[in-house]
C-alpha cells in the first residue's frame, strides 16, 4: 500500500502557471510529493492541472487513493498549490517601465555635465492588483537637480481597485531640442486615486507609451474593482 511523505513547497518553485499543467506535468508533481505510487493514475484518468484542484474525496477514491492519509496529504498539496499559484499570479510583473528623464541625448549630456553625474530614473511596476512606483527624489538647488550630491528613493504601492481615473497628458520636447537634436516628447500618464497622498501619482514615458501604458493600468484596474465587488 502506497504511503506518502510530506514535503512543503519551495519559494522558488514556478507553479504560477499550473493550470496548464499537462497529467505528466500534475503526475511529475505529485511524486515530488511523495505521492509518485499515483502518478500513473492521474494520467490514466487524464487529471490535468485546470482539473486538479477540483477532486474530491470520492474522486481521488475512483482514482485509487484510498489512504485516508494520502487523500488528506493530495488534496493539502493541491490547495497550496492553487494558493501558491493565486500569489505569484498577483506579484507577477504584467509591465515595467523607467522614467524618461531627458527629451534628448544632448539634454542627458548637459543635465549630467556630460554623464560625470548621471541621474537614476524613477521605476514603475504594473501587477495585477498594484502599481508600485519607486520614486527618484534627487537633491535640488531651487528647481534645479545636483544630480552629483545623490538622491532619496520613495515607494508607493498603489491598489488598483482604489484609482478612480487614468489619464494621459503629452508633452511636446522644447523647439531647440527638436530642431537641434530631433528629440521626441513625454508622455505623462496620470493615476488618480483620493486614497493617495495628493489624490494623483505621474509616470513619465517615452512619447506615444503612455496611451498603451493607461490601458494596461485601467484594464487591471477594472479586474481589480470587479475582485473587490465579488
């Protein structure tokens, strides 16, 4: 009669995808679990990871489990598994983008007296249900950086089911920068929320992502809203 070890899940492991999970794939799994006697099963009844988190006591009985530990043990690892894979599908990186800093090679050149005091770029992260904007505070002399005496870094991990409007603002470069250096301009995506400090967070694009950007974000956050109603 089979019996099973238990063995926890690693951190490492990629289950985010688990669902697509083929019956070796789910069968390779269980006898990393210590549950291998059932493997051929599960791809004898063609289980696969869509259908996994589905079974029941009675099922995995017609399938051959019929230790009640083991049962217990198979439907645990499946419940983790489901969690584990709802985790990694909400951290999951859906876009990541930088902050564009200078309209053109030249304006780069003379803001970083010719790269000796380069500038760090704000970050943005787009994931299921947060945007996370790391924010580059360079040290100011009145509205001018000194990008060479450092800068402080601020987090903000915004909810999406709180943002109540996204919007795109486009900024055209200065006239000398595009007859000297034909430089492009910004794209200034603004995210609303009233749970923020401020009420709106800015990401600033390359010309012409911010309108695909906007609708990455307002697409989550409609999913996010839905969640949150459910």
């Amino acid at each position: 009669m089979p019996t099973a070890e238990y063995q926890a899940m690693s951190d490492k492991e990629e289950v985010s995808n688990f669902q697509d999970w083929d019956e070796d794939k789910l069968g390779s799994f269980f006898t990393s679990r210590g549950l291998g006697a059932y493997a051929p099963a599960l791809q004898r009844h063609r289980i696969t990871g869509r259908l996994a988190p589905s079974l029941t006591d009675d099922d995995l009985k017609e399938i051959g489990v019929n230790v009640v530990g083991d049962r217990l043990m198979a439907k645990h690892h499946l419940k983790e598994l489901s969690r584990r894979a709802r985790f990694m599908k909400r951290i999951e990186a859906l876009w990541e983008g930088e902050e564009r800093l200078y309209f053109s090679e030249c304006d780069q050149t003379f803001s970083t007296c010719g790269g000796f005091c380069p500038a760090d770029p704000s970050t943005y992260k787009l994931t299921t249900n947060h945007l996370k904007v790391k924010k580059v505070l360079p040290v100011r002399c009145g509205p001018f950086p000194l990008c060479c005496f450092g800068a402080s870094y601020v987090s903000n991990n915004i909810d999406l089911s709180k943002v109540d409007d996204v919007d795109v603002m486009g900024i055209p470069a200065p006239c000398i920068h595009r007859t000297c250096c034909c430089a492009s301009g910004k794209d200034i995506v603004e995210v609303e929320s009233r749970f923020e400090k401020g009420g709106k967070i800015f990401l600033t694009l390359e010309e012409g992502g911010g309108e695909v950007v906007a609708n990455l974000i307002l697409n989550q956050v409609e999913e996010s809203q839905k969640m949150e109603r459910s």
